[in-house]
C-alpha cells in the first residue's frame, strides 16, 4: 500500500534522519572520524542521511523530483541493504570471536546495522512509486560498492594501517594481507549474492506494482 500523506512521510524520514545522525555521533564518537569512515557501514549511513535530508527538503519545497533522484535513491537501499546482510551473515559473529561483542551489541551497532537498513526499505515500500525499476539497474547499483572496494584498496596503500586496528584493510574479505587473492572469491561471491537480492527487490517492486 502506498502512503501519500505528507505529513506521515515527512514523519517518518523525519525519524530516520534522527536515528541516522544518532548512530552516526555515536560511532564517531567512540573512535574519530578518520577511524569510523573508512567503514562500508558509516558511508552507506551517510548516504542514507543526505538522501533523507534531501527528500525532507524536496518536500517543504514542493520541488519536482528528478529521475536521478529516484535512481540514487534505489542504490543507496541496495547499499544500506548490503551492510545489514553483511553484518549479520558474514561479520557479527567473527567480530564477537575477537573481542569485539560490546560494540556488535551496542546502540550505535544495532541503530547502523539493522535499525536503519530496515527504516530505509521500509520508506521505500510505504512511499514510493512502484513498477519504475528495471531488470538492468542492479548493474547500476553496483557502482556505490565497488567505489568502496576501489577506495578501500587505494586507502590501505596510501594510509596504510586503520586506527585502532592491526590491519590496512576494514573488513577481512578485503585484507589481501590477510587471506590474499582469496579477497577475489570472496568480492565475486558478495556480488553475485548482491545481483541475486537486487533482481529480488525489482520483481518485487514490479509485482507490487500490479
């Protein structure tokens, strides 16, 4: 069903921007800015903040949206999708087995993880116009992760070790130190899971279109 109270949607990303900024200053807070960004999790939660900061705007305004707009939006949910799914499958329980449970189960972690993520498709399955993505935009969607890889890589050479940490590298599928050319299998299986839950999202948004 599709919400097209204004005041509800404004409400509603009125809210997500608070618990985006929430857990934003408190993960920055715990380790710096230059610490928190180097993460898929802090950029994707920016995203999702200037996103929501925008459409507020755009709505006070009562400026006609651009395409573009639409397009973006799409991307950074298949992001901020990618570091819940990451999370919790791939990262929750390795962090825990190195000492890092406080953080996995502090606010800051839950808000960036699971909270937000699911806020951000949840604004789109309320309010947004269905049947307008393709069969090709995962191709597209693409570009915000492997922009990340391609600024974790240069990162690591040029900066080398992340504060607070022991390696070049944020996570340990990309820690070519670590486990090598392996990074590759593990790149190719997240973005094939990523195309595969990325078709998901356009069938879904084309049947509920019907």
């Amino acid at each position: 069903m599709l919400l097209k109270d204004k005041r509800i949607r404004l409400f509603y990303r009125s809210i997500l921007i608070v618990l985006c900024i929430t857990g934003l200053y408190l993960n920055i807070r715990g380790r710096g800015f230059n610490h928190s960004i180097v993460y898929f999790t802090i950029q994707s939660n920016f995203l999702v903040l200037f996103m929501m900061m925008y459409l507020v705007c755009e709505d006070f305004l009562k400026v006609k949206q651009h395409p573009f707009i639409n397009k973006s939006k799409s991307a950074i949910m298949i992001a901020i999708s990618l570091t819940f799914l990451v999370f919790h499958v791939l990262l929750r329980r390795v962090l825990i087995d190195s000492g890092y449970g406080v953080y996995v189960n502090s606010i800051q972690s839950y808000l960036l993880h699971y909270v937000i993520p699911i806020f951000y498709v949840g604004d789109w399955l309320l309010f947004d116009k269905k049947g307008t993505y393709k069969y090709k935009d995962p191709f597209y969607w693409l570009i915000i992760p492997y922009i990340y890889i391609l600024f974790a890589m240069i990162r690591a050479e040029l900066f080398g070790i992340i504060p607070y940490t022991d390696s070049r590298f944020p996570y340990f599928f990309l820690d070519l130190d670590l486990i090598g050319v392996a990074v590759i299998f593990y790149i190719t299986g997240i973005t094939l899971f990523f195309i595969a839950y990325s078709f998901l999202i356009v069938f879904i948004d084309n049947k509920l279109n019907k």
